[in-house]
C-alpha cells in the first residue's frame, strides 16, 4: 500500500486486462452432444476482480480494450450492473474474445477458447499511456499473467502499468495464472520476475502455478520463492480447502470457509485478488484483507460462471468475521 503521508485521488481500485464473452454449457464439455444448451454471461478474469472490487466497496474502473461486434455493448452495460465504471474503456477494430466451459464445482475445468486477434489483444503501451493519470492517481491496481501473455504488446501494457502504479506510490495486486496455452514457461517466469517486485500483494497457486513458475508443488516453497524475487506478500491457494499468506515476517495456513452448495469454482481466484485487494485499497489490514477475499471467493462458487454470483459486501464480512486469519491479529 502506497504510504500513509502519501495523498492518493482517483479510483480506489484499477483493473488491467482482459473482458471475455462466456458461453456456458449445460454439460461437461467432453459430453456436449447437438442440442446441448447454454447460456452467455460476461466474464474474464478482469472483469471478475473488478466485480468483485466494486462489491467490497471500492471505486473501480475497468481499464481494457472491447471489440466492434454486437456483444460489446451488453458486455460493458454488465460490467456497469456490477458497480464497474466502464467509461475509460477503449474499442478496436476486432471481434470480442470468447470461452467455452462446462458446469463444474471443483475448479478442474475444461475451456475453449476464442481469443486470437481478439480486441483485448490490442492492449499495448499506447493504452497505458492514455490512462497515465488514472493509474498514478489510484490506489491500487489488480493485473495478471493471462493478460501479459495475449500478445507481446499486452505483456509490454501489463509492465507499464504496474510499474506507473509502483511508481506513484500505490499498491499492485498480480496473479501469474500460466496458462500453457496461451505462453511458455519461460515467458511467464520472465514477466514475474519483472513484476514481483512492483507488487504489494501476489496471489498464485499451488501446485499449477508454482510448479510451471517457480519449480515446486510446496506452497511454502513456492511462497518463499515468490518473495526472493521481490514479492513482499504472498498468497498462495492451495487446492479448494486452504490458503497460505506469507507477509516476510510470517507464514501460514488458513481453512477457506466452506460453501455447503457449490455450483461453479469459475472465477473464484479472481473474486478474491479483487475483494482483497480493495480491502486493502480502502485501510483494512492484510489479515483482514485476506479474510474478506477468502470469504468472498468462497460465496462466489454459488453462482455459474465468472460473474455468476458476485457477493454483497455485508454477507463477505459476516463470513469473514466468523472465520477470522489466527496468528496475523
């Protein structure tokens, strides 16, 4: 977080990257016959963290690049209902990227994706420089892996950003989410090893991020390896049931809340780098920053896809209240 003696003006929270159209299944994908239904939502992991910012009480706005199709408008006027301003997005001559998945509660999910060319690949150092003053005047700014790896010009954005944002005294919130098919291993170790020491908060996970990024299936491991790269705090998800937060000072394991009717495990990381983030963006302590957005993420899980159920703040610090991060009072 940027200094107390520091005056910060703007948005609470930014978002970098990339908005999705989803398309839903009715089934596992691998059993999706002709006639299987389905339905279309918004999503994209910025799209979710911002959602998830806005809901937990920050000002957030969705820095991104939507496409000249049909589907952009009800994709912003969605991003609008969930309390996300939308007014510094930027259009390109490009269809809108899209994903395919199936129903799933567990998070091993199977995506198809249509992305190639898309606008949010257009993201470049030329966006980041419109949005100089938004991002040196915010508080914080959530960005990603997946983000830096559409194109070379999106990897280039995603530096920029975080770096004006470090740069002017705020907090960067950065999930590596490798994706193989998207980059290599070799690309998305390079750009953490750029950003982890821009960053206020690293959120990854164990053992799909950690092994591909930092070469272990131990989230100890893989939270202190994130730290020698310059990381301050780590946070590491460690399958559906726990967390791991390591401050420098500290490390530990904590039981995620337990949702007792899980419907889709989509989006959930997300849900919780934004809630967390904004928490931290508006004073909360990391302890209970990171509370709300284990809270959060696991209320999230209740709805279909990436924004299928973005919880209210009241019932995210009731859960969290009641499941408070033992050893970080």
């Amino acid at each position: 977080m940027a200094p107390a003696s520091v005056p910060r003006t703007g948005y609470d929270v930014l978002v970098l990257g990339e908005v999705l159209v989803e398309i839903h299944a009715d089934s596992a994908l691998g059993e999706a016959a002709d006639g299987t239904g389905a339905r279309i939502s918004y999503s994209g992991d910025a799209l979710n963290a911002a959602a998830a910012a806005a809901a937990a009480g920050a000002r957030t706005a969705l820095l991104t690049v939507v496409g000249d199709d049909e589907l952009s408008l009800p994709l912003l006027q969605r991003a609008a209902e969930l309390g996300v301003d939308v007014s510094h997005v930027r259009r390109a001559p490009r269809p809108n990227g899209a994903y395919l998945l199936g129903s799933d509660t567990e998070g091993d999910r199977a995506f198809v994706y249509w992305r190639t060319h898309s606008a949010g690949s257009t993201l470049s150092t030329r966006h980041i420089e419109s949005w100089r003053d938004l991002l040196t005047g915010a508080k914080a700014l959530v960005t990603s892996g997946i983000t830096g790896a559409l194109s070379p010009s999106s990897r280039d954005a995603v530096v920029a950003g975080a770096e004006a944002v470090h740069a002017a005294g705020g907090h960067v919130s950065y999930d590596p989410n490798f994706r193989p098919r998207l980059t290599g291993r070799a690309e998305a170790r390079e750009l953490l090893a750029r950003i982890a020491p821009l960053t206020g908060l690293l959120k990854t996970s164990c053992p799909a991020d950690a092994q591909a990024l930092v070469g272990t299936g131990d989230p100890r491991t893989a939270a202190a390896r994130c730290r020698a790269l310059g990381a301050p705090t780590v946070v590491v998800t460690a399958g559906a049931g726990r967390l791991l937060l390591d401050d420098g000072t500290r490390a530990g394991y904590h039981p995620v809340p337990v949702n007792p009717a899980p419907v889709d495990a989509t989006g959930a990381g997300d849900c919780f780098t934004g809630t967390a983030t904004a928490r931290l963006a508006l004073g909360d302590r990391l302890a209970d920053a990171v509370a709300c957005g284990m809270a959060a993420a696991s209320l999230s899980v209740s709805g279909r896809g990436g924004t299928g159920h973005v919880p209210a703040f009241p019932e995210t610090a009731a859960l969290a209240a009641a499941h408070p991060l033992s050893g970080f009072e």
